[in-house]
C-alpha cells in the first residue's frame, strides 16, 4: 500500500515540473522586452506597468515643452510625441524601469513589475537631443510570455513589435 506521503510527494513533484514545462514552453511570467539601436545616438526607455488602459491613460507625467516652459501632461497627451523634453513620471507607486542603450547595442531584459493582466507603458527619448520623446506604446496583454521588441532606426525611424503568447 502507497503512504499518503508517497502520495503527496508526488503530487507535488508533478506540480513542480507542470510549472517547469509551463514556463518553458510559454515563456516568462514577466513581458520580455528588446531594445535594439541602429542609430548614431543613444536612447532611452522607460517601461512603466499599470492595472489598466485607462489607468495608464491618466499617469501624469512632468515635461518640457518646446517652449521650454515645465508642465504636467497625461499620457494621453504624450501618445503623439510632440517635441516635449525631460519627460519624468509624477505618479508614485508606479513600478518603473530605464533601460539606455548605446548605438549599436541591443539589450533585453524582464519588465518588472508587472502581473498577470497588468498593462505595460513604454516612452522613448533621444538622448541628443536633450531627452527629447520620440516614442510611446502601450501593450494590452492578460498573457504570460510576452514578448516586446522596440527598433530605433538609423534614419531616426523607429519599429517596434509585441508577441502576445
């Protein structure tokens, strides 16, 4: 007769390596996120991870206008870059991660932060040009082992592509 400890011992084991499998075959919990730079100057991005789409909507950000003048501005506002410089998030709590990358380096990394249904912001800036944001994405994925991929181009374009597993 099998002990109930046998019993739980492999119940458990089978739990252990389900997970493994689970993990292997779909990817990281967190979205993992490729930053490559062909470009002659170095860029950064900030990921930032929020509950929802309207919540992200509504995170308030402090910039520089082109005019130089220091305001407040949603992401609403910043979806569209539209020469704005220095742009800092004025949230609190919010889970936030820089990532720089040098010409012609490609870097990639977990966001961290985020959970299951979670929604992933990401602003860009050209570092050259005084931080000034050329980019923003926000990323709708309930799934795990996502995959996020941001292209800053030679010619100042940018590309960028999303995996939702």
């Amino acid at each position: 007769m099998v002990s109930r400890r046998t019993i739980a011992l492999l119940l458990g084991s089978a739990l252990v390596i389900g997970y493994i499998q689970y993990a292997t075959v779909f990817g990281p919990v967190q979205p993992t996120l490729t930053v490559e730079n062909n470009d002659t100057t170095a860029y950064q991005l900030s990921a930032y991870t929020v509950e929802s789409s309207e919540q992200a909507m509504y995170l308030n950000f402090e910039v520089a206008t082109r005019d130089g003048e220091r305001r407040l501005k949603t992401l609403s506002q910043l979806v569209w870059p539209d020469g704005d410089r220095n742009v800092t998030l004025a949230d609190d709590g919010v889970p936030t991660q820089q990532i720089t990358v040098a010409p012609g380096e490609t870097v990639t990394t977990t966001i961290d932060g985020w959970v299951r249904g979670d929604v992933a912001v990401y602003l860009g800036e050209r570092m050259a040009d005084n931080e000034t944001h050329v980019y923003t994405r926000v990323r709708t994925c309930p799934r795990t082992g996502q995959e996020h991929s941001v292209t800053f181009k030679e010619d100042g374009g940018i590309s960028a592509s999303a995996l939702c597993a």
